[in-house]
C-alpha cells in the first residue's frame, strides 16, 4: 500500500514548476515537452526561449539531451545572489542549432538580460552568431562548445558603452566559426572566435579557439579586461587581438599555429598578440595601460606587434614582459613607429628558426632590456641586460606550452629584471632573482592535481525541516581538504566532514545536490553525480525511504577499443525510478537516465568490471545488480615497413 508520504511525493513531482515563489525552482526542458506545460520534471517545456521567460532569481533550468531547433532569446534577470542557471541535464548535452532559424539570426542572443549563467551546452550552425550578449551584464557563458557560426562564436557587445558589463566567457571550446570568410577574399571586417566589443570587466579565460575564419579572441573599445588561460590556435589573421582596449591584462594564454595552411593569411600564419588603434566604429578608445605576461607564442607571423594604421596612437603603458616566443615567419616582434609613451619590453625570449627576423622596431617611447635573443639579431630592440645564447627549451618546435619550459642549464635562468609577477604560465611561484620568458625554471611546483570526484551521493536520514546527505571521501596526490555542496547549481556549504545536513529545506520543493572536493592549492574536482530529493509537504517526518529493486541481468559487451556497451533490465519502485548509477571497478561513473549506457574514453586492450544501482526521486540506491565484466579491443597500430 502506497503511504501518505508516496502519494505526496507523487504529486510533487507533477508540479515541481509551481513550487513556492520564496525559494527557487527547478525547471525542465525537453524535445518531447510543451510549452503549455508547467515545467516540471514530468511535464517539461519544449523550448528554452519558453523558460526563460518564466525563470525566476534563483532558478535553475535543465533542459535534456536532444537537439533543439529554435533560435533561443534570454530576457531573464537575476540577482547577485540568486542567479538564474540554464545549463544541460546532468549527464546529458542539449543541442541548439541554428539551422532553421531565419537569415541573419543568433542562436542564442541574451537581450537586456542580468545575472544569468549558461553552461554545458552545444551551440551550432547559427545563421549570425553561435551566442550573443546585447545590452547585458553579469552574464556568465560556461562550458558550452559553439561551432559552425557565420559570423562569431560568441560575442558580447553594444552600439554605445555602458550596457555591457561584467561579462565571463570561461571554458568554452569555439571553432569553425566565421564562416562569412571562409573563403578568405575579405580584406578586413569579418568576425572571430570571440569577441568583446564596448564593454567594462570582461573576463575571457580557459576556452580552446581554433580553425576560426577571423580571430581568435579580439578585446575591441573594452576597459578592465582579463583574457588568460586560453588555448588559441590556427585562426585566421591574429589570435588575440587588442583593438582600443585600455587597462587590460594578458596573461597566461598558448598561442601557435599547427602549419594548416588553410587559416594562413598571405601565405603566413596568424599573428600572435596583435595591438592597434582602428577606425571606423564610431567611437574611440585609444590603446593604454595593457600588460601582456606569461604567454607563449609558437609558429606565429609575428610574436607581438603594433600596427599604426588608421588612427595610430602608439603604445602607452604598455608592458610586454618575461612572454617565450619560438618561431615566427616576419619579425618576432613588430612596432611601428608612433606616438609611444612610458611602455616596455623586457624579459622575454625570443628564439627564431628559419627565414623569419628578430625585432622591427621604430620609434621612441619604448625601452627594451633585458630580453634573450637567439638565431637572429635583435636589431633596434637590443637593450641592456640582453642574454644572447641559446635559452635550451625542452622540446623546441613541440605543440604544447610545457615544450618551452627551461632546461636546468638555461642561460635564461636568473637573467630577469624583478617585477611583481607572482606566478609563471604553469602557476609556479616566482622566486627572485627571475627568469626569462614565461617558465620560471626555480618557481615552486604547483600542485595543479585536482581530487578525485566524490562518489555514492546519498540521503541517509531526514526530519521536519531537512535532510542528511553522505558521499564516499575523495583522493588526492597531497591531501583533500575539503568538499562544497551544491544544491540547485549553487554552493551552499564547505565542509570538512563527508556528511552535511541540509536544515533549510521548503515544503512543496524539489531539490538536487552534487558534492566538489577541493585541496589546499585550489584545485577542484568534477562535481558528482546529482542526487535527485522530493521533499514532503505533507507528512514532514520522515522522506521516503523506499529503495528501488535491483537492476538485473547487466550485460557488458566491448564496443571498441574504448568504449564498452552496458544493458540491463528496468528496475521498480513505489514512486518512480528517475536514474541509475554505473560503477566502473567499484567507483560511481555516471548516472543514466534509460537501461543502457556506454561507457568510452577507455584503455585500449583493458578489462573492466561493472555494476549497476537503481535511484529514485527521493535518493534511494538499490541493491547492486550482478557484476558484469567486459575487455575493450587492442589498439590498432600500423605495420612497420
């Protein structure tokens, strides 16, 4: 016989889209939903646009694996301490594509929208841009991939200052867009990877931009930037591009080119870091107080350069300093002549292979000192302080950043002029006297390990007011020191301990939670799995503790050399079974949401072993299905000749 307590979580789960207005709600969407639907788990909206315009600050809105056809527009608003979050369905990814969207048209515009974060979703195929921010602020675009745009990947911007503000675009991986350039017959004018445009406290960190049709990252008539920890490579024209910014920093990015001569411009490479005044916006924000530090720059056209056409300007407060630059086809660094003011080169290495030049420098207003120059002269750009020898990379010529790390016996080590510069490009603590370029060979090593994800997210207990949630303790290299609990997308909690107990929990409320371990370097984990809880507005003694039967017959068979295929019979329960758990050799992998899952990114030649436990809305785990072992096949190598 079903309880009070059943009966109540069963209609919970119906309107879960209507709970109480004073605490947020969760809300779903799917490409079997309706938009006259209440937006609930088991009553879904069909289109994003649609819960967007029913979100409220603090809302959170999960929207199912699928593709989704629409043009989506996102009016909500927030607070700063209610954020509104759309994000994909834990496990899952949601599609947007632009395909059938009218010409000339976003996938996804944020239009007078404020506090607002989006993550974890795949945004293609846009008639214009892949994501766009006009006329919004504190807007957060986390963790999406965007690709096939014909105009930019994403881009921020307005006709006018002041309606774009504390933007972040980190995580994301942007590539193919600008296809209006495709062909490359533009002289100037198309679009890029990302672009920030008339904006204040941008901060563009940690996205992979590549094979783009225009640049990569373009920080365009924008004050109190950050663009750093960027992968950027084999874009078209320039990789990261300031264009009337002020007060910005540069720090920390990998910028190179593969040799795909499809993104070469006249027969070269993109530039590297690009600077320079241009005209025709209606507006001006001449360069100042720029700070490039830490980068690296491999197989670029030119490492650095400045270019005076249209309204030039010159560099002023400007520092290019202890940045490795390997290879280029022109000069390594470029600086037209101009109207330069208070601005400095020091502390880099420059190392050329090939044809290309060293320094093609004019003007006053620029000091250089204290750089390494090797396999080319430095010309107007020698300084005092230069180190002219060979700065002994550990891989010259490689395609990762950790290839232009300093060998011990690096005649760049302690050749530096000390400035406040607390880390290198990999986050080891400087430690004076410095080194050249963006290694620092002596720096403390950091810890960049992040713990193991918490697994076995589960409710052990409730009462009138709350729940207890327990997991199983993570691992680290050094040591964990600590987890936060999200419930709703939202840390609540740190702890210590691996058991918190939730006291402020609403009636009539559903609620899901994940676990984040974290160690004393910062470093932080995936977050688990989420469990899924359906509070009681009726019977508040206790929540239902009713666990689902045990999935059966779990069958495991390799599908590739990485990929192993699992099946298994459907569980019951007396509410209703909303997932499973997988377990690869004893640790929780994924959550499924049907009887099949396929578990990739695998070892070749590897056996594994599996089981399989059932959940319901209200966190109960099943009992543990049969074990089910599997071997993915051999990897496949070429035949030596």
């Amino acid at each position: 016989m079903r309880s009070k307590m059943t009966a109540v979580v069963v209609a919970l789960i119906a309107t879960l889209a209507i709970a109480s207005q004073a605490e947020a709600a969760t809300l779903y969407v799917s490409t079997t939903g309706n938009d006259s639907g209440n937006g609930a788990l088991s009553s879904p909206y069909r289109t994003i646009t649609k819960a967007a315009q029913v979100a409220q600050p603090g809302d959170q809105v999960h929207v199912r694996g699928g593709v989704y056809y629409e043009t989506v527009t996102i009016m909500s608003n927030g607070t700063a301490s209610a954020r509104i979050a759309f994000r994909s369905y834990p496990g899952e990814t949601a599609v947007i594509d632009g395909s059938q969207g009218v010409a000339d048209s976003n996938a996804v515009t944020f239009y007078q929208a404020s506090y607002v974060d989006f993550s974890g979703f795949e945004v293609r195929n846009a008639k214009r841009i892949g994501i766009c921010g006009w006329i919004a602020n504190n807007i957060r675009v986390l963790g999406n991939t965007v690709h096939g745009s014909f105009r930019n990947g994403i881009y921020f911007g307005y006709d006018t200052a002041g309606s774009i503000y504390d933007i972040t675009v980190d995580g994301n991986t942007v590539r193919n867009n600008v296809l209006e350039n495709q062909g490359h017959t533009w002289s100037g004018g198309w679009a890029n990877g990302i672009m920030v445009s008339q904006a204040d406290r941008a901060r563009i960190t940690n996205n992979k931009v590549y094979q783009n049709d225009g640049e990569g990252i373009i920080y365009l008539l924008a004050t109190n930037g950050v663009i750093e920890g960027n992968e950027v490579y084999d874009n078209y024209s320039v990789g990261i591009y300031l264009d009337n910014a002020r007060l910005t920093t540069i720090n920390r990015n990998f910028i190179y080119s593969t040799g795909n001569t499809r993104y070469f411009r006249n027969g070269h490479p993109a530039a590297g870091l690009g600077t320079a005044n241009e005209q025709g916006y209606g507006t001006t924000l001449p360069l100042s107080d720029l700070t490039f530090t830490n980068n690296i720059v491999v197989n670029a056209r030119w490492g650095f350069y400045y270019g005076a056409y249209d309204l030039g300007g010159g560099l002023r407060n400007v520092t290019v300093a202890n940045n490795t630059f390997y290879q280029t086809t022109e000069a390594m660094i470029w600086v037209e002549n101009d109207a330069h003011a208070n601005s400095i080169v020091e502390n880099n290495i420059f190392q050329q292979v090939g044809s290309g030049r060293g320094a093609d420098v004019s003007g006053t207003g620029v000091t250089y000192r204290n750089n390494g120059w090797y396999g080319v002269s430095a010309g107007a750009a020698a300084g005092l302080g230069d180190v002219l020898a060979n700065p002994s990379f550990t891989n010259p010529g490689g395609r990762t950043a950790a290839d232009y790390k300093l060998r011990s016996t690096s005649p760049a080590a302690n050749a530096a002029v000390t400035r406040a510069l607390a880390t290198d490009y990999f986050g080891g603590a400087r430690v004076a006297p410095l080194d050249l370029g963006a290694h620092e060979l002596t720096a403390t090593a950091a810890d960049t390990i992040a713990p193991s994800i918490p697994a076995g997210v589960r409710a052990t207990a409730g009462g009138a007011n709350g729940v207890t949630i327990v997991w199983t303790p993570s691992t680290d290299n050094t040591a964990v020191t600590g987890y936060t609990v999200l419930r709703n997308g939202v840390a609540v909690a740190n702890t210590t301990a691996v058991t918190y107990t939730d006291t402020k929990m609403t009636p009539a409320v559903a609620y899901s939670y994940q676990v984040q371990a974290y160690d004393a370097a910062g470093n932080r984990s995936a977050v688990s799995a989420t469990l899924m809880l359906a509070w009681n507005s009726a019977n508040t003694s206790t929540p239902d503790t009713q666990k689902p039967t045990t999935p059966s017959t779990l069958t495991a068979n390799t599908a590739s050399s990485s990929a192993i295929q699992l099946d298994w019979r459907q569980s019951k329960d007396d509410v209703a079974v909303t997932g499973y758990h997988i377990y690869r050799n004893g640790t929780l992998v994924a959550t499924a949401t049907g009887t099949t899952y396929t578990d990739g990114g695998l070892q070749a030649g590897t056996t594994y072993s599996y089981h399989v436990m059932a959940i319901d809305a209200a966190g109960n785990e099943s009992n543990a299905s049969n074990v089910a072992n599997a071997t993915t096949n051999p990897s496949k190598r070429r035949a030596s000749r």
